[in-house]
C-alpha cells in the first residue's frame, strides 16, 4: 500500500503565512501538519509515500528528507492546480495498481488506522457537521455502505462530511474514473474533485465502507489552527522545563523548539514556539510562533507569527507572514 498526500495547494487561508511557507510545515504542538499524517501512517506500516507538491514545494521535499529519511518517498509536481481529482491523476505511473491510502494534507484526524488498513472494503473517512454544504457529503446506507458521494451539494441529503481520508483498493478504475471526469470536463465548483471520481467508481460497482473519524482537527485558518494547536498540545502531553530559560515562568502546556532562547517572559499556557527563536521580556499566550524570530517586549495572544520576524513593541492580536521586521513601539 502507497500513501498519496496532496500538499501543492496554496493555503490561501493562511495568508500572510503561507507565502513563504506551506501551511502543511506551520509548528503545531511540537510537531506540524505533515509530520502528525506521516507518523500516524507509519504506525500503520506505510512506508512509501507520494507526495504531490507544488507550491513551495522544494520545502516540502528538503522537510521529509531530513526528518524521514528512512521512507521511500517520490514527489510529484502539479504545475497547473485544478483540483485534488487532477492532483491525485498525476500519481498514476508511480501507483500502478497497488492499494492506496489518500491522505489530504491540511487533514489531521483521529481514527483506528489500523482497522481501515485491514478492512476488506475501500473505506471513507466521514463526520457529522451541522452545516455540511461546503464539504464532501456521503450519503450512507445499510452496514455503512456508502451509496452516493458528492462535492459542497447546495441541498445536502446527508450531514456526513468525508473528512479527506480515503482507502481505495480498486486503484485502476479509480484512475479510469479521473481520466474520464477530466476528458469530459466533469467539474465541481470550478475543479477536478476525488469526489466525483469515488461517485463514479460507486456508480460501476465499487464497495466503499464509511468510518467515523473520533476527531478532525481544522489546520486551514488562523483561528482554527490556534485551536488545533492547543487541544494537541494537551493530547500530546507537551511539557516544558521553565529551568532551561532564565527568569522565565512556563505555564502548560507549551512546546519549545530546539535553540531557543527565552529570558525574563512568561510563556504559555497553550504555545508553540520554532526552533532558534529568541524571546525577551515578554508575555506570549494561546499562540504560534514560527523559528528564527525575535520577541522584545511584547504582548500576544491568540496570535500566529510567521518565521523570520522580528516584534517589539505592545500588546496586538496579530496575523503576521514570514520574513517581516515590526516595530510597534
């Protein structure tokens, strides 16, 4: 079994943010997107790995080779984004026919992997929202069968969204689905979807199992990904030694990254911080903050600072990208 993630979207939700670094990289709990779906594969005994990269996707590559070097990885480039459909399309040669794991990459879930790797059927990654009109939605029959997929319907017949996780077993008619969706121009809102092509294979006979995923963490906006950050800082059990800094009081959880060097501040409670950043004479809480950057007396919270800033000044809620230089005072 091959794992497929499609990291080459452009996150424009994260913007600033994402201009300079792909929000599948932003630090999340110690960790960051790509990383959790990589090691939560792996425990499965996924070792091979497709990742379709695009924008910014040199970082990408230069990320799994040095933090996952023992993986057998290919890259793919999709030039021209028209959709997760177009996307997954390009990895055929490299699949050939071997069952694959679809894994979004701004998806992180909680579910037992090891049971929708063994199960019989292909399986669908579902859960319940209120309003269901702008995801995926699976309409689920008997023994949680799936009879019918479709993509941010306006009149929604179910309130099961797919969650962006996909096993498939029958690879080839999915490709042959993609080729001719893409052929007759088949698109939803504007793009390629997998969804249309999971219908497609539904509609021929394909057999695909609904499963419940516990938790699904929202990694695409600043607000959500704050949230995110701390229900996994929790979940993880981060824990950081306050001796290691001078003067400075953590309050947990909080995860700090190698090199950093922080004194006279009180840090936390909920906080990531990159490696190599350096922070003085500040309060930083409920917050994200990107490696190599620079903090004098300041205030944060419920803020997101990219990597490579530097701030100085009094207390904002700010939403700032990569490689800027601020002086509020």
């Amino acid at each position: 079994m091959k794992a497929i993630i499609p990291v080459a979207g452009a996150g424009t939700k994260l913007r600033p943010h994402s201009y300079n670094q792909p929000k599948a990289l932003i630090p999340l709990a110690g960790h960051s997107v790509l990383g959790i779906i990589i090691d939560q594969l792996k425990t499965a005994g996924i070792d091979e790995f497709i990742f379709i990269v695009g924008y910014l996707g040199d970082k990408i590559q230069d990320y799994v080779k040095k933090k996952y070097p023992e993986i057998k990885a290919h890259y793919v480039q999709q030039i021209d984004r028209q959709g997760v459909g177009h996307a997954i399309r390009l990895t055929r040669t490299i699949v050939n026919q071997d069952e694959v794991f679809v894994v979004l990459g701004d998806t992180i879930c909680e579910y037992n992997i090891d049971e929708v790797v063994n199960s019989p059927y292909s399986m669908i990654g579902v859960r319940k929202v209120d309003d269901p009109r702008g995801f995926g939605v699976a309409e689920i029959g008997q023994e949680g069968l799936i009879t019918c997929v479709v993509e941010k319907p306006h009149i929604p017949k179910s309130n099961m969204a797919l969650v962006g996780v996909y096993k498939i077993k029958e690879t080839e008619q999915m490709f042959q689905c993609l080729e001719s969706n893409i052929r007759e121009g088949l698109r939803s809102h504007g793009e390629f979807s997998l969804t249309d092509a999971l219908d497609c294979m539904i509609k021929l006979g394909a057999r695909f199992k609904s499963f419940v995923v516990e938790n699904w963490f929202d990694c695409g906006r600043k607000e959500t990904l704050l949230e995110t950050n701390a229900t996994l800082l929790k979940k993880f059990e981060v824990q950081t030694d306050a001796h290691l800094f001078t003067n400075t009081v953590i309050v947990q959880p909080v995860s700090i990254g190698k090199g950093c060097s922080i004194k006279n501040s009180i840090i936390g409670p909920n906080v990531t911080i990159g490696e190599n950043t350096v922070i003085e004479s500040s309060i930083v809480k409920e917050s994200i903050i990107g490696s190599f950057s620079n903090l004098d007396n300041i205030v944060l919270d419920d803020s997101v600072i990219g990597s490579d800033t530097n701030l100085r000044g009094e207390t904002r809620s700010l939403n700032i990208g990569d490689n800027s230089s601020i002086d509020l005072g």
